[in-house]
C-alpha cells in the first residue's frame, strides 16, 4: 500500500509538470522492490483522480510493445 501511494504521487507529480502521465513515465521514476509483481503497478491510476486520454506503447522489455493508457489529473469542480 505505501509503495503503491508512492507511485501515485509521483504519476501526480509528473502529470502536473508534463499534462499527462503512463506507466512508462512511473517506472523510469521508480525501482520495483524485488519483492513485489510488477502487476502491482496495474492499480497505479485506479480511482478517480486519473482520466484517460490516449495510448501509447509500453517501452519496457518485457512488455512487448503492449498497449498502455496516458492519463492526465482529473479536473477537480
């Protein structure tokens, strides 16, 4: 859970200075404990402090130019 709000304030972070955000910017940011899956990273932009916006490839090895979200931070009313 901590390593988990850690990776969410840094896609905040990087969505307040960039405009958007994917998994790919929170891994180059990041380095995954060995004790945890990498599937972790999956709930990163759950909730609805992150919309969608686009798509773009996955551009670490071992995920085989797989299909990712780019999100940006939900416009709060």
């Amino acid at each position: 859970a901590d390593f988990l709000a850690h990776c969410r304030r840094i896609a905040t972070d990087i969505a307040k200075s960039q405009g958007s955000v994917s998994i790919n910017d929170v891994r180059a940011a990041i380095d995954l404990p060995a004790e945890l899956h990498p599937s972790v990273l999956g709930a990163v932009f759950r909730g609805k402090k992150f919309t969608a916006i686009g798509f773009t490839e996955a551009n670490h090895k071992a995920a085989h130019a797989r299909v990712v979200r780019i999100y940006k931070l939900t416009e709060e009313k």
